[in-house]
C-alpha cells in the first residue's frame, strides 16, 4: 500500500481586537491625531486613513495628488472605485499634502512627482514598513487599527458599498461583515462574561 503523505496546515489565527475596549483606544487616537499639531501633517493623515477608513499601508502610500478631488467646499478621496468625503480637519491635512511645493521633493533631493507621501529617494513614494515603523513611534499599532476600523465599518455599512468605497474585495468585505456580526461579537460578550466573573470574585464580602 502507498504511504500516506504527511500534510500540515496551518492554524487561522484571529487578527482583529483583542478586546472590547479597542473601539474606544481606536476613537481616542483618531481624536489625538485630528487636533495633535504638533505631529507632522502626513504622519496624522496617514494614522487616520487607518483608523478611520481601514486603508492598508501599502494603499496609503500608493496615493497620488490625482486621487484627491474636490467639489465646491468638499475634499473628496478616491480610496476604492468611490469617492470618500473626507471630513474636517482629514480634509485640510489632505490638501495640505497635495498643494504642499514639497510634494515633489520631501526626500533626500527634491524631483518631479506626485506621491502624497514622497519617499527618501527622488521618485518614489515612501515604504509601506517606513510607515508602519512611524506610526508604532506616536503609539498606533496600524494592523490592530485597520481590523478595529474594518470591524465597525463593516457592522454598519454594506458589503457591496464597504468594498467599493474602502477599494477592498466584495469577498474580505464579506468576511470582515461576517466577523463583525459573529466572531468578534461572541469574543466580546466571552470576554465581557469573563471579565464580570473576575470583578464578582473579589468583590469584598459586606459584613453582617
């Protein structure tokens, strides 16, 4: 008889929150990057492209002054195959960006270009690890931020409109849906019950 071919596979591991609070960590930095002027203007744009919309670095990076649209008074941002309106002061830190003269040049040597966020050689836009490494620096963890926002993003809004306002596929959009109503859902109430079990067992016994 043949032998049998050893297979191996490799265990699904749960990359969203890991906790119940990570919603509130997530608004409280978004917060701190909306009013933070003392944080550079592409590091707080970039930081809240993540937590408010869920972008990937390597999407972040990929922008162009040609995905930034404006109509009348509104700053619009061309993340998927439709366009986000970008609210208050996102809007004004985009635009910065884009009507900045060091647009074509933030690198080492200035040079023709239209990255949004230019990197250290003329031509290029920055690494998607260069940024990665700047945002754990002012305290974001970009991969947590991303599930976070997906997960709430996806528990209020359409599979068909999430993927193509966030220029996500229909099936992660589908799955980050699923996720949001099932297993982040039941982690939390799990983690929830757990917590309160904790909190009962040291509570002090009231005297007679």
């Amino acid at each position: 008889a043949p032998h049998a071919v050893g297979l191996t596979a490799v265990k699904p591991q749960w990359t969203g929150p890991a906790g119940p609070l990570d919603q509130d960590r997530r608004w409280e930095d978004a917060r701190r990057l909306l009013h933070d002027g003392a944080c550079p203007p592409g590091l707080r744009a970039a930081g809240l492209l993540v937590l408010l919309y869920g972008q990937t670095l390597s999407d972040i990076t990929a922008l162009t002054t040609r995905h930034v649209l404006r109509e009348d008074d509104r700053v619009l941002l061309l993340l998927g195959s439709r366009p986000v309106e970008l609210p208050a002061p996102l809007d004004a830190l985009v635009t910065g960006l884009a009507d900045s003269p060091e647009t074509t040049g933030r690198g080492l040597l200035a040079a023709p270009g239209d990255w949004l966020f230019p990197g250290r050689w003329p031509g290029t836009s920055l690494t998607a690890d260069a940024l990665a490494k700047r945002l754990r620096g002012i305290g974001i963890s970009p991969r947590r931020a991303r599930s976070t926002a997906l997960l709430a993003l996806a528990a209020e809004v359409p599979a068909a409109i999430l993927a193509k306002t966030l220029g996500i596929s229909i099936h992660a959009a589908v799955g980050w849906q699923k996720a949001s109503a099932g297993d982040w859902a039941g982690y939390a109430a799990d983690v929830s019950r757990r917590q309160q079990l904790v909190s009962s067992r040291h509570e002090t016994p009231r005297q007679p």
